[in-house]
C-alpha cells in the first residue's frame, strides 16, 4: 500500500468554524508533512512531524493547529480562518526524510 | 537561502516528441531531489528520486539526471504522450534542515495529439 488518503476532498468553511482535516498512512512511514498549495504555486511547507513529534513548524499562524496522534495519522485543526487562507492542503509521508509521497489533497474554501 | 528554478514555465509540443525539462538550484549541499508531476487540481505524484550521490534514475520513459556541482537536474520524457500533459515540479532536499523541500515554480507541459 503506497497510497496517502485524505479526508475530506472539499470543505467550505465560514470565518468563525472549527474543522479538521484528516491524512492517513499505512506505509509505516515516520515522517509526515503538511503543505499549502495556492492556484499556479508550488506546494508550501507549513508542518513537519517526525517519530509523532512536530520536527518543524514554519511560522505557519496558529489559527492552523497540527496533530499526529499516531504514526499513522495526522489532523489539521482549523479555527477562524480568512479567505485568504483558502487553497488546496497537501499531506505527503516518507520514510526518514526520503522520497515523499503526497495524497490527493482537500480544497479548502473560507468564506 | 536554497532557491530552485524551472525553465521553461510552459511547454507545449506535439505527441511523439522527446522533451527535457530543466531545474536548477543555488545551493549543491542537498541531500536529494525529487521529481513530482500534478494534474490540475490534484495532489503530486512522485516520478523520480535521485540521492546527492547519484547521476541519474530510470523509470519507463523518463530519466532524471543531476549535477550536483553545477546546480542542475534535468527530466528527460521520451516519446511524449497526450497523457503526459501536467505541471512538473522539481525539489530539492536540502542538507541538515528535516524533511523540507525546495520546490521549483513548474513547468506545465501541454502535449498535443
């Protein structure tokens, strides 16, 4: 199994929900990440957790909030968000810090 | 600071043509680079690794090189496919800094039938 899943595939959100975004891993991988990706962007870093641990955190805001409750999932919790914030986020996994491997990604709308 | 950048933005060729899509970056202290193409609205998948102490990686029509000392990575499509029309994103792992990558702009190839 080579496959990253996440939930949900859309979410539309207003200014003052809670939501969470789920990204799932059955590969055994140690390393997971979560991305920011806006229209025409390349993908940008925001978190980085290694062995269930937050490795880096890119002074990404705290209105986004990570989780990784075990080595197999990981959450990213939502609160107040702006419209700005609204773009497609990308989880990937790897082994150690080696080839990455990205899910399919929610797009995420902030009205 | 690592900056990686992808020429040609865009591509467009007809089907059957090989193609080389270009990537540099400013720092040769990196671990690795990965090669990812996207789909529209999709998420990026994996074509190719290449270790900092590798040249060059194989897989069915594609072929990545680097050169590490110059700051270059090629992809290499042979015999272009109307299927093969996606954005392909270069990135660079760069030395002593986790799991972070360095991504280059992309180049959105449009191969046409």
């Amino acid at each position: 199994d080579t496959e990253v899943t996440q939930t949900p595939k859309h979410l539309v959100m207003g200014m003052t929900n809670k939501k969470s975004l789920k990204c799932e891993q059955h590969m055994g991988h140690r390393a997971m990440y979560w991305y920011k990706q806006k229209a025409k962007k390349p993908p940008e870093l925001m978190f980085v957790y290694s062995y269930e641990k937050l490795s880096i955190n890119e002074s990404v805001p705290s209105r986004f909030s990570p989780e990784c409750p075990n080595s197999s999932l990981l959450n990213l919790h939502l609160h107040a968000l702006q419209p700005e914030d609204s773009a497609l986020y990308l989880c990937a996994s790897s082994q150690d810090y080696n080839e990455q491997f990205f899910g399919p990604g929610t797009r995420l709308t902030v009205l | 600071k690592q900056e990686v950048t992808q020429i040609p933005a865009a591509l467009s060729v007809p089907e059957g043509e090989n193609l080389v899509l270009n990537c540099s970056f400013t720092d040769s202290a990196i671990y690795n680079l990965q090669w990812f193409r996207q789909d529209p609205g999709k998420g990026l998948t994996s074509l190719l690794l290449i270790q900092s102490s590798q040249r060059e990686q194989t897989s069915g029509r594609l072929n990545a090189s680097l050169d590490k000392s110059s700051g270059r990575s090629t992809l290499y499509i042979a015999a272009s496919q109307p299927g093969d029309s996606a954005t392909y994103l270069c990135a660079v792992r760069p030395n002593n800094q986790g799991g972070k990558l360095i991504f280059g702009q992309g180049t959105e190839l449009s191969v046409k039938p």
